[in-house]
C-alpha cells in the first residue's frame, strides 16, 4: 500500500488507545499487515426471499477476492431486501418503498460505524438498487455499485415470459380467456433462476440509469446474473474502489447534475420505469445536486425513445445483453450528442473515454430503433400537472395509442376495493379508475398497482379505462395508467376531493390531468374533508410520519414536510 494514502481505519493501527478496537477485528481474521491497508466494505443485499438476490452471496465473495488482490482489507456486511414480485396485491406492498430507505440507512450505519474507507454495493431487486446509491450519497466515501444482473426469461408455447405475465394471466382467467391449468404452466416458467425481472422494469431501469451515472463499471447493468462476466464485475468492482480511494475520488465528484441528466436519458431512451424519476430525484437530494421532477419533461421532450423493451415491447434485457448492451446504447447517444461526455466514472475515466473502448450495437439487431427511426420522437415518460395533481404526476406512454381520455371517476380509497370492482365487472370502457389514500404517507408507503393494472390489461381494458393512483406503478405496468399524484390524498390535496361521477381528463400531449370542477367546488370540498389517522406503529408509521411529497423522491430525511 502507498505511505501517504491516507484512511480512516489507519487510526486502527497508529494509536495504542485502538487496542480494544484492533482485538475485535483480530476476531474475525483481521492481520496487523491488514491493519495498514484501507479496509473495504462489501455490502450484500443477498436474500433467500427473492431470485432477484439469491446469488448476490457468491458475487459479494467475487468483489471481496479483487479487494483484497488490489490492496485493501475486504469485511462483507449485509441488509435487506423485500420482493416487490411476491408482496404485489397485498398490504406487504406497502413495505417495498420504505425498504429503499432502510437499505440505505443501514449501509449508511456501518460504513460510518465501521470506519469503513470504501465500499462496494452490490444490488439487484428494485430498492436495492436505489438503496444501495443513496447509501453511497451519504456515506460520502469511495464507492462503486454493482448490479446482480437480469433472470434469463421463462419459456411457454415458444414465446418469452416473464413475472408480468403471470400478472397478466391473472386477469385473462378472470376474464375466461384461459384455464386452471394454462395459469399454472404460465406460473411454473416465468421464473427460470436467478435474477431481477428481465424487461425494463424498475431493477433493469435503476441498473441503466447508475450505469449511464458512471457508478457503476460500464457493462455491468446489462451483464445478466447467471454469466461469467457478473462474476467478473464484482471482483472489478472490488479492485476499482481501492483505485478510487488511490485517486481521491468521491461519489460527489461523479454524481453530478449532469451525470443525472446522462442517467435520465437513457432511461427515457430506454423506456424505463415511472419509478426511476421517484427514485433519480431521491438519490439526487441525497447527494446534494439540484434536480426537479420538472427536468424529467424537459430531458423527456428532446430524448427518442429507442429500445423495443418489455413491457410495451418485445425484448428483454438479456436480449439487449446479447447485441451490445447499456453501453452500445449509450455510444449511439452520445455519438448524437444526446449524453455530457465530460463526465466522470468510477473507472476514473470520463463517459466519452469509457465509450471510445465501448461496443457499437450489433449490425443485425432488432432491440434499439435507429435514431432516424425511434420508436417515439420523445421520451415515454411524462410529467403531468393540473388541479388534479398540482405539483405533478408520472405517466409511461410507450406503446400506448391513447392521447386524451375523458370519463367518469370511479373512486376507491384502498387497492383491494378497485381490485374487486375490477373483478365483478363494475369498471367499464370510459370510466376512470381512482385509488387514492395510498401515497408514501397514506398507504403508508406508496404501494405498487400491478396487480389491478394487470387485470385491466388482462380483461383488455388496458387502453380504455384511466386508472389514476397517488401510489406508485410497477415497472411491469402498462396501458392509460397515471401514478404518483401529488400532492397525495392523506394531505387533503385535490385527489382527495374527487367525487363519484366528476368528469377527468388525461391529456398526455399537453401533459395535464385535471378534473371539471371549479375552485370554488374544491375549496367546499376541502372545508368538509376530515383527514384518516395517520398509521403510527413501527417502521410504516416512522415512514408515514418523516416521508416527503412523491414529487421530492418521498425521502425521509427532508426537513420542510410541507414540501
């Protein structure tokens, strides 16, 4: 190790009052030549409660091994993870949001408690990933994040599946389109392995965007997780962080605002997930840099939508794998001037450097549309805002042919109420279907819709019913849906206001959501509301009483809770 690198587990070794301190790490086989290197967090989020993570043991021991062959002394640490997949449509659901900031308080905690001088974090479901950066945002030492990589995608009458379609198949069950017996071959192959949801769903979407962030090492997000080359980037990733400690580089020094805008692009070109703007705009508040859910529109107006992904498309991420990758994407982008090239990456090399090396997308390929011929001249996610949803509102339009809806409201105030509206045939073609009192405070914690999404799809009212949320969306969803009102309903906000029968109108093309009532109307409305309890036992009633707007991130450690 160099003399002057200069860290803080040194103080181990230089001061004889760290006895008692140098006996416990003796314990767990810390050497006195360990002591005089840097030591190395491997933090490992891997769990037998998901395929997403069930591998993530065998990558830790990877990145720990090119650690140490680097130079540092490695110690892996875990946290948790929830599945997003298994809790979907039940009141588990609600625990998926508040788990993001839990994995990153957690990783915070020993990082800081530790003295730990860097750190790999290693990821796979959709918290996780997310929870891993904002951990990497407030422990402010070197850092690097590596993605445990896509499942490969389940096979049913020669055709692709996935979890999704599970969901899906739900819903064309109730509807009598299939069988007992086609739901049970649909459930028994969609899941083949290990890994996170193969389309573009949240996990491949989070993956993308620190990758196209520089945090992680290029290739990494798109490497799937039973391959050689997952293996490979862990111990990569172990050796980079020494690198970046040798280098003095900091998460500060890449997470930038224009690093963000380089993840948002892609993610738009992509066709990613409604919970990457949720998620982008709360690793950004933890890192300091000045992002709004405004800037989503306005990266989203100049950025083609390119790839023909899961779940309004075709393909899967091990499919983009196959043909280049994230960064045969990013290359196209940036040759067209869509990416910042300046920036800096955790190879301590900036994003045009890294793409000079970086291959161009296979000849042949069918996944990612030429830019003269994009799939949409705009990005799919937009940003709506109205007097239904003043500080705005997430909609993914990819694959979707609908521009406006007007209909009557059909307003439930929990998912298991629509759900079984839904079921008995009660929704019909034109309505629009609120669930409101589930935002980050109101549910608590912002639980997905899938499976009421799923069933609408199923029944093929995907593009004919509105469904409108102050929850979230899985990544999986698809079809006329709106999430992430905001203000949400706990707070009294316009949502909370509608009515049975009011007339609503989603306008993707002037990106407005707005209800026909006047002022006056609401301001009556309002005078006569009386808001629920809020949830006050254990971690959901923690997250309930500390969580922000969904329009700030819904992080937990913002300071004006009016915002």
């Amino acid at each position: 190790m160099e003399k002057d690198l200069r860290i803080k587990s040194q103080v181990f070794s230089d001061n004889t009052m760290r006895a008692p301190n140098r006996a416990m790490l003796r314990a767990v086989g810390v050497t006195d030549e360990d002591f005089q290197k840097p030591m190395i967090g491997v933090a490992s989020t891997w769990s037998e409660v998901t395929p997403c993570n069930i591998h993530i043991d065998d990558l830790a021991v990877s990145a720990k091994k090119g650690a140490r062959e680097a130079g540092g002394t490695p110690l892996i640490f875990n946290t948790i993870t929830v599945s997003d997949g298994i809790s979907m449509g039940t009141q588990g659901m609600r625990y998926s949001l508040p788990s993001r900031d839990l994995i990153a308080d957690s990783i915070e905690t020993v990082v800081g408690a530790e003295n730990l001088d860097g750190f790999v974090a290693i990821g796979a479901c959709d918290k996780n990933i997310p929870g891993c950066m904002i951990a990497i945002a407030n422990a402010d030492v070197p850092a690097i994040f590596v993605y445990g990589g896509t499942i490969s995608p389940g096979s049913h009458n020669g055709k692709d599946i996935d979890i999704v379609s599970v969901f899906e198949g739900v819903g064309k069950h109730n509807n009598g389109d299939i069988s007992d017996e086609e739901l049970k071959n649909i459930e028994c192959r969609a899941c083949p392995g290990a890994g996170a949801c193969g389309g573009m769903y949240t996990a491949n979407t989070m993956a993308s965007a620190v990758e196209a962030m520089g945090m992680s090492l290029p290739g990494s997000s798109s490497n799937p997780a039973e391959s050689d080359e997952k293996a490979e980037d862990c111990a990569k990733a172990g050796e980079a962080v020494y690198k970046l400690l040798d280098k003095g580089i900091y998460p500060k020094d890449i997470m930038t605002k224009e690093a963000f805008e380089n993840a948002m692009t892609v993610v738009m070109a992509l066709g990613g997930s409604t919970n990457a703007i949720l998620h982008l705009l709360g690793m950004a508040h933890a890192i300091g840099v000045d992002i709004t859910i405004d800037d989503f529109n306005r990266i989203q107006e100049k950025t083609p939508h390119l790839a023909d992904l899961k779940p309004s498309g075709k393909y899967v991420m091990q499919d983009l794998h196959r043909v280049g990758g994230v960064q045969a994407v990013m290359k196209r982008l940036y040759e067209a001037g869509y990416l910042h090239g300046d920036c800096l990456t955790v190879t301590g090399k900036t994003v045009a450097e890294n793409l000079a090396d970086a291959p161009s997308l296979a000849a042949d390929q069918q996944i990612i549309a030429p830019l003269d011929n994009p799939k949409r001249a705009d990005g799919p996610l937009i940003v709506l805002k109205g007097n239904l949803a003043p500080k705005g509102a997430v909609a993914k339009v990819s694959g979707v042919k609908v521009k406006r809806h007007t209909g009557p409201a059909r307003v439930f105030n929990t998912e298991q109420e629509a759900t079984d509206a839904v079921r008995r045939n009660e929704i019909q073609e034109g309505d629009v279907l609120v669930i409101r009192y589930v935002g980050p405070k109101g549910g608590p914690g912002m639980p997905e819709m899938l499976s009421v999404s799923s069933l609408l799809v199923g029944k093929g009212l995907g593009e004919k019913v509105a469904l409108l949320t102050d929850g979230r969306f899985s990544g999986g969803t698809h079809g006329l849906v709106v999430g992430h009102i905001a203000p949400e309903a706990q707070t009294g906000a316009p949502i909370a206001l509608l009515q049975e029968g009011d007339s609503v109108t989603i306008d993707s093309e002037k990106k407005e959501i707005s209800a026909a009532i006047s002022e006056d109307e609401f301001a009556r409305r309002k005078a006569e509301w009386i808001a629920p309890p809020l949830y006050k036992k254990g971690v959901l009633g923690k997250y309930a009483h500390n969580v922000s707007c969904s329009s700030k991130g819904a992080v937990t450690d913002f300071l004006d809770q009016d915002e």
